[in-house]
C-alpha cells in the first residue's frame, strides 16, 4: 500500500528501543545478583537473577517480533518479582524507605502505552494491578514472616539508585506516551470512519508481461477525504500501523479486492487477470489470517490462483516458521505469495530457500538505478538469476523508461509494473483500458496501446 518502507523503519526502531532496554535491565539486575553473591547473600542473588533471565527471554520475544507477548510477560513477571522482593528484601526501617516498589508506576505506563495500540483485558488487568500494588507498598509497611532485610551498607547504595534509575525510565516512558498521543489519532478515527462512508477506493495498475499482454493488476489502497482531498498512503498507512488498525484496514481492502476478483471472474475477456494485494505484516501475523483468506475465497466464490498476496520482508521480525507454515498454508489452498521490496530488508538466501512464495518483486530504488548505474543492473541481476534457480516469478516495478525496461527485459524478468505501462487508476476506468474504450492519452502508455488487441 505504498508506504516507502517507512512502516518498516517505524517497526525496526521500536524494536531496537525495546531490545536496548530489556538488555539494560538483565545488566543491572546480573550486578545487583553479583553484588549481593559478593556480600555473602545468595538468596538475594538468586532473586536477582530472575528478572535478569526474564530479560533475556523478553530479548528474544522482540527480536522475534512478538511485541504484545513481549510486553504482558514482561509486566506479568516484574511486577510479580518486585512484590516478593519488597515483601522478603527491600523491607523498610527507621533508616531507609523502601524502594523497589518505585519502579511500578514505569510498568503501568509501559502498559498503558501498549493498551493504547491494542487494548485488552489482559493489559488493563496488568495495569491496575501495578498501580494497586504500588499504593499498598507505599503506604504500608507489610513484610513477609519469612524476610530477610538487605543489610544497611547495600540500602545506602539502593535507596539511591533505584530511585534515580525509576526517575530515568519513568520520564522515558512519559516521553513514549507523549509521542503517542501527540499522535493524530483524530486522522486515524477519520480512517476508520473512512470505510464506512465509502471514502477508500482501490486503484488499479496494470501488470504486464514480456510481450506486453496485460496479465493482472496491483490493487492500490487510496483515501479521497472531504476536506482534505487526496490523503497520502505514505501518510494513512504508518499511521494505521500505529495505532493498531492496521488488520482491520488490510481486512476491508482484501474484501474490496475479492469483489473485484469476483466482477472479473465473471466477465469472459477479464477473467484470466490476476490481482495483487499487499498485506502488512501486523495483519499477516494475525492467528486467523489463513482463515480469513480461506473466507475471503468462499464468500466471492473466485478462483484462488488469481489472488496475490504481497509481503514486505518485515514480516519475517515474527519468526521465519511461523511465516513459513503460513505461507505454505496458502500455497496448498492456491493462493500465490510474493515477496515485495525484495532486497531491501532481511532477506537472505537462506531464508528464501525456506519461504514458499511463488514470486520475488524487485524494489523500485534497484530499478530506477538501472540505466545510470551498472551496480544497480549487477544487483538486479543477481535478483533474478536466484529466483531462476528456485523456479520464481519475477516482478519488477517502477518502471519508468524504456531504458529500463528494455534492460529488464533482456536480464530476464517476467513481469513489469509502472507508469512506463499506466499509472494506477480506477476500476471502472481500468476495465475500460483494457478494452480500448477510454481515451488512450488518458488511459493508457502508447505502447500498451498499439498491442491492446491482445491484452488477455
């Protein structure tokens, strides 16, 4: 849906952000494990070692992409650990105050954050309970029958520490918050309502092969706002992704598209199109993804061959076996998966060799490079003699020039997707394309049209 990666970027730094702070915390609790073994109290530092290991697992979990798991284990356990700590450690005296408890209101910001991307019971649960446990070790002085206070030397240094640290995370997490809600949500309610006023529309851009036959179309998601006119997808879609709409958007586009599959496959002179859908990869990692495509196909009765799904490489951050077993799901029902952007994100040949898609599609940045640069050509090449080993399709779009088309043509891609061969335009005004009745200076590049006697 066009978004010029910067869906992608926003992801890769979220995940980077969280990856640095979980590896913060499993530092400082590994040396507070090691201090408190120094000093000769190894239940201390036994305890220690628990939210260091829980860290780690939560390290794992985000570079895995699993962010909502991530973060209700990551509440669920801390908030666990800081209460059998206060209870049997941090235990307060005459001296020193207790001060582990500090860090809750941080977790119940880091929940109410997630709460606002995808709120669930589980997460409003978490949060409650962080602040509730906050305010009963505040305002008590509850101790296990079983405590083993921190000696005083080591309280000196916590009551310190803790606190400057709980001080830090807690004016970052105010920081995330305020980006979020600096956010314009009102534009991402405007979204929602969008399809239900008929405000979103898909455009069509032909696809065509090495003769020049139009074979299909990408479906192009775009948003006609009253006031505002023309909204951007560079502008719409991260945003959607933000604020957690992504799945229901991609499930109203794939809908629009089964229908137009559906008009297609009835028509005898459109039926052999195929179309083309992009799918984020929030909506792709969603547990009834396959059913709902396997709902999409009986609710339009249409033939599965001639959906496309394309997958930017982002969603690989979920594991490449679940995306596999995914992937291999819809190629058994005839659903045809491409690979989108390829080269541009965590693609590797090893990888590749373990995903079933049936297409690679060459990111613009490669081809607009092509007739200027003879690395560019070199990569593109490259590109393609790896999808002829694995038996891909090959797309290569923003093509722009003959130039680049014809440098295309001869390394040996199959298909070709650009304004060289038609911009994205309505359905209706697509239909008519193809069949020679609308204006070519508006409808159609001449040299689609000097061959549309054979365009199906």
């Amino acid at each position: 849906m066009e978004t010029d990666g910067s869906t992608d970027r926003r992801q890769r730094r979220v995940i980077v952000a969280y990856q640095a702070m979980t590896l913060a915390i499993a530092f400082f609790a590994t040396l507070w494990s090691v201090i408190f073994a120094l000093h000769g109290h190894k239940l201390m530092a036994l305890a220690e070692l628990f939210p260091a290991v829980v860290a780690i697992l939560c390290f794992a979990l985000v570079t895995a992409g699993k962010l909502d798991l991530f973060l209700l284990i990551a509440q669920i356990s801390f908030l666990v650990f800081i209460l059998g700590f206060c209870l049997l450690f941090d235990v307060p005296d005459p001296h020193y105050p207790r001060v582990s408890h500090l860090f809750l209101p941080v977790l119940a910001m880091m929940g109410y954050i997630n709460h606002l991307r995808r709120p669930t019971f589980a997460q409003a649960s978490v949060i409650a309970a962080s602040l509730a446990t906050f305010v009963f070790l505040h305002a008590s002085n509850s101790v296990s029958p079983f405590a083993d206070p921190i000696p005083q030397e080591l309280r000196a240094v916590g009551v310190w520490v803790n606190p400057a640290l709980a001080a830090i995370l807690f004016t970052a997490a105010i920081y995330a918050l305020q980006r979020r809600l600096s956010a314009p949500r009102g534009l991402a309610r405007e979204l929602l309502g969008a399809m239900r006023r008929g405000e979103l529309s898909l455009a069509y851009q032909p696809q065509v092969d090495r003769d020049g036959r139009v074979t299909g179309a990408e479906a192009l998601l775009r948003w006609q706002h009253p006031t505002r006119g023309a909204v951007s997808p560079a502008e719409f879609v991260p945003l959607a992704e933000e604020m957690g709409i992504m799945p229901v958007l991609g499930a109203w586009v794939l809908d629009e598209a089964g229908r137009t599959l559906a008009r297609w496959q009835a028509d005898p002179a459109l039926a052999r199109l195929t179309l083309s859908v992009n799918v984020s990869a929030s909506q792709f990692n969603e547990s009834d993804f396959t059913a709902t495509i396997r709902q999409l196909l009986a609710t339009h009765a249409i033939a599965p061959a001639r959906l496309r799904l394309e997958l930017t490489e982002s969603v690989l951050l979920s594991g490449l076996e679940p995306v596999a077993e995914k992937m291999e799901i819809l190629k058994r029902d005839g659903v045809a998966v491409s690979l989108d952007d390829f080269g541009t994100g965590y693609s590797s040949l090893a990888y590749l060799r373990r995903l079933p898609v049936n297409e690679l599609k060459i990111d613009r940045s490669f081809v607009a490079g092509l007739a200027d640069s003879d690395r560019a050509t070199a990569l593109v090449r490259s590109i393609v003699s790896i999808a002829r080993d694995l038996d891909l399709q090959v797309v290569a779009e923003g093509v722009e020039t003959p130039a680049q088309h014809a440098i295309l043509r001869e390394i040996g891609c199959h298909l070709f997707q650009g304004w060289l061969f038609g911009r994205p335009v309505a359905r209706d005004d697509f239909e008519l394309m193809l069949r020679g009745k609308q204006p070519a200076a508006a409808a159609m590049p001449q040299r689609l049209q000097v061959r549309r006697a054979g365009a199906l």
